[in-house]
C-alpha cells in the first residue's frame, strides 16, 4: 500500500516529509476555498454541494426515520403534509428572485448589491403576504384534523426558510458553495438536536414541528450573519430604479418553479384532500427517499449554472461541452439509482422505515424511474435558464403541473398513492421531453451518445444486486457491494468521466517539482 500511494503521489527528494505536508495542505486548502480556473470551480463547488447536501441529509435522516417509528404512518403523514404546505407556499415568497439573482449577479458582479438589496426587500415583502395567506387559506385547504394545530408554526417555519434560501442565492453568485455548504450542515444539526429531543421527551408531530421551525430558525440566523456584508444595512443600496426590472425578468422563472413545484409536491397535498392520513404516510416515506435522490442532479447543476451563465451565447461552444460533461455525470449516477433502486425497493423501505412502511414499496419502485428524466432535466432547464429562455420552460412545466393535477384527480381515487405515482411519472415524461426539444433549438447537444458505456454497467450491476438481494445478503451489503462492481465497470469499460476524473485528480496531488 505504501509503495503505491509513493507511486500516485510522488514527492520530489529535495523536499522533506514536514514540507511536502504543509505543501499539500495548503494546496488542498486553496483548491477547497478559491476560485481558480473554470474546471477546479466546477469540482470544488460540486464537491461542497453534495458535502454540504449529503452531510444534511444523513444529519436529518436521523430525525426523519426516528419521526417514522415513533409517529407512526398516521403522525408521520401529518407532519409530512404540513411540511410539503411549507415548501409549496415558499415558491410563492421567491416569484424568481433567487434564480434571477444568482444569474445577474454572474454576470454582473459591479451591481451585485444592488440587485441583493432590491431583492431581498421585494423578498421580505412576499414573505409578510405569504405568511397571511398561509393564515387564511390552509383551514380551507386540508381536511386532515391533526394538521391545523401545526398552522402557527408552519408560517414561522416558512418564513426562516424563504429567508434562509434567499442567502443561498447570494453564496452561488459568488460561487462560494462551501458557505452555503456550512450553513446547510448547522441548520440540520439543530433540527436534529431539536428534532430528538421533542420525539423523546413528546413524541408528537406538533412537538417536531416546533423543532424544524427552530432549527430553521438557527439556519436563517446563521445565513445572515455569515453573508453581513452583502445584508447589512441593505436598504442603503436599494433602487427602486431596479424593482420593476427585476420583477419583469424574474416572472418567469417564478412561475416555471410554482409550475415545477405543483408537478412534484402536489401529490402529497392531493392525497391529504382525497386519501387517510395512513396512506400518506406510505407515500411520503417512498417521496421521502426520492427527495434525497433529487439532490444528486442539483448538487452539479448548481455549481455549473453561473458558469454556464457566463458562457452562454458568447461561447456557445464551451458551454455545450460544459452541459455535455454535466449530463454525463448526472446520467452516470441516474442508472444504478433507478435499477438498482427498483431491484431493492421492499428491502430499503422495510430497512429504513420498518415493516410498517412496506405499502409503500410499490410506490417507490414506480417513482424511481423518474430519476432517469429528472436528472438530466435539471441540467437542460438550467441551460435554458443561462441563455434567458425562461419563457420557454413556462409551457413545460404548464403541462407538468396541469397534467399532474389532473390525472392525480383521475388516479388517486382508484390507485390510491400508486395512481399519484402513476401520474408524476407521465408528467414529467411530458415535461422534460418538452425542455430536451427546447434546448436542443438553442444549442445542439449530444444526447444518446452519452451512455453507451454507463448502461451496460449499471445493467450488470442491476443483476448482481438482485443476486444478492435473493441470496438474503444485508441490503447496505448489497449496496455497497454493487457500487463498487459499477465503478470498476466504468474503469474497464474505459468511460470518459472517470478517466478524466482520474487525471484531475493526479495531477492535484503531483506537486510541481516532481513533473
């Protein structure tokens, strides 16, 4: 072992043991903290998105396991309702401004405080008014008895989140994700010391939802200290000037993620209005896994999006390698989620949740083939995004929230949560087929060539992790197992990603003298 690491990572003889650590260290910490070159941006802020996300998300899985087996599929689906009632009205509290921001201010970095200024009032304005038609609206929305008690903190908790999110917009213009990154790991290390405490000591979803609202709260708290130079004293750089602007190019991008959010998060709002509170505790355990799956695709296309934005149009060319190597990665993680996920689905839910939750199962294996047109979708609607082509997804995603509304009215009364499943997928078939064609108008891309080395992969490992699973082995056994079988099929197969990866990766830690 000691020969080879030698052998990956010489060090040059005229330098000692102590040297070539501090040497090391401070290269490491210069590739983690600046921004140096397109390439190095792109890894270190993906490197910090999924970090940050995946730290998050293992911290608030805690919780959210230990939420299921305490509460039960009946608490738990209380809670999950007034949590997806938090994230559909927070869209209304952003109109587009984050996405605006982070792309103006890409572009446009001398009016950088004006356009955080001008958007953040307009921010704090939406989120007084959202908060009020929280208040009025939901008693008439739900039927679900045990949620109402939630309704005061569920306003407070949507407050902490817009504003919290809104900080996350400034931290991406900059391309400082590993900010965004620290303030996701705090914020759920108090949901989940909060979290703990009130199933513990409570062991009810109200108590919970005080919990959440308080991390949150930390998170928010944490976001405007950490980011003070672009939010004190704000109002001193506010223009109204700009108000108008702003809002008219922000629209779009409002209502093509009000559009988006209603084709993913309103099933769980439906199934409330129309379904018991048992069988919306099955379908938010199986969403619950999906969500995590989703952060795949978003840790890249976030890092990428202010890049691609600066490329767009001028160097049309650069940025379509860039979107190609985007889709490349997002894909190479999009086959062994899905096949091997659908191979796995009863094990993982009873594994994770409990016998209890095997209903939801099914439902599970038929909302993972999503992961195939949501991956790359977000990639190609961030492309769109970068050219100001907003417009163009308003149609898209029209026919994904409509659609999804309607057949979910269709299928939920006769498939139950299934039916729900049912409908997502063909919406989001739909929608993302729309935006594929879109994007391809703009700038020509290469598609299907992308995975003829990554299918065939993650087809074998697809049937070695059934082998296993039938065998009886332990499902992380499995998982793991199968993931290593899938990247050393990548290596043989010789897929471009990996050996590009591998090359970057060399000659960071090769120090110049030893070239």
């Amino acid at each position: 072992m000691k020969k080879q690491l030698v052998r990956a990572f010489p060090r040059p003889k005229d330098m000692s043991i102590i040297h070539y650590v501090l040497h090391m260290t401070a290269k490491i910490k210069k590739f983690l903290f600046e921004n140096s070159s397109l390439r190095q941006t792109i890894l270190k802020n993906t490197f910090w998105m999924s970090f940050g996300q995946i730290a998050s998300r293992l911290i608030r899985a805690v919780v959210i396991i230990y939420a299921a087996r305490v509460l039960g599929a009946a608490g738990y689906g209380v809670f999950s309702y007034a949590l997806s009632l938090a994230g559909f009205f927070t869209i209304f509290s952003d109109i587009g401004l984050t996405p605006f921001l982070t792309r103006e201010s890409a572009k446009n970095p001398e009016l950088r405080m004006t356009y955080i200024a001008t958007s953040f009032t307009l921010k704090l304005c939406l989120v007084a008014v959202n908060s009020l038609i929280i208040l009025t609206a939901v008693p008439f929305i739900t039927k679900m008895p045990g949620a109402l008690p939630l309704l005061p903190f569920l306003i407070v908790l949507f407050a902490f989140d817009s504003i919290r999110d809104f900080s996350f917009a400034v931290t991406r213009s900059i391309q400082k994700m590993e900010t965004e990154a620290g303030i996701n790991i705090l914020t759920n290390i108090g949901i989940l010391v909060f979290g703990l405490g009130a199933l513990f000591f409570f062991g009810t979803a109200k108590a919970l939802m005080i919990a959440y609202t308080i991390g949150t709260g930390i998170g928010m708290v944490i976001g405007l200290w950490t980011l003070r130079t672009y939010f004190n004293k704000f109002w001193t750089f506010f223009n109204k000037a700009y108000v108008k602007p702003i809002l008219l190019e922000a629209w779009p991008f409002g209502v093509s993620a009000l559009l988006g959010v209603i084709m993913l998060n309103t099933d769980t709002i439906m199934l409330g209005a129309m379904r018991t509170e048992t069988e919306v505790g099955f379908y938010s355990a199986a969403q619950r896994i999906i969500a995590i799956l989703y952060l795949i695709p978003g840790f890249l296309s976030v890092s990428v999006f202010p890049i691609m934005a600066q490329l767009a149009i001028k160097e049309t060319e650069r940025f379509v390698a860039v979107m190609e190597k985007a889709l490349r990665a997002v894909l190479l993680a999009a086959f062994p989620i899905a096949l091997g996920g659908v191979v796995l689905a009863p094990t993982l839910i009873s594994f994770i949740f409990g016998a209890e939750y095997l209903p939801a199962a099914a439902t599970l294996q038929i909302l993972l083939f999503n992961v195939f047109l949501v991956f790359p979708g977000s990639i190609i609607n961030n492309g769109i995004f970068a050219f100001g082509k907003q417009k163009q997804l308003l149609i898209a995603f029209a026919i994904g929230g409509i659609g999804n509304v309607l057949l979910n009215l269709v299928l939920i009364p006769r498939f139950g949560i299934a039916g729900s499943a049912a409908a997502t997928i063909v919406t989001q078939f739909l929608s993302n087929g729309f935006t594929f064609f879109a994007m391809q108008r703009i700038a020509r891309f290469t598609s299907f060539g992308l995975v003829t080395r990554i299918a065939p992969a993650g087809i074998i490992m697809t049937i070695t992790a059934w082998g296993m699973n039938a065998l009886g082995v332990h499902v992380l056994i499995t998982v793991c197992a199968s993931g290593i079988l899938y990247v050393a099929l990548l290596y043989l197969f010789r897929e471009e990603l990996l050996t590009n990866l591998k090359a970057e990766l060399a000659g960071f830690f090769e120090p110049k003298s030893a070239r």
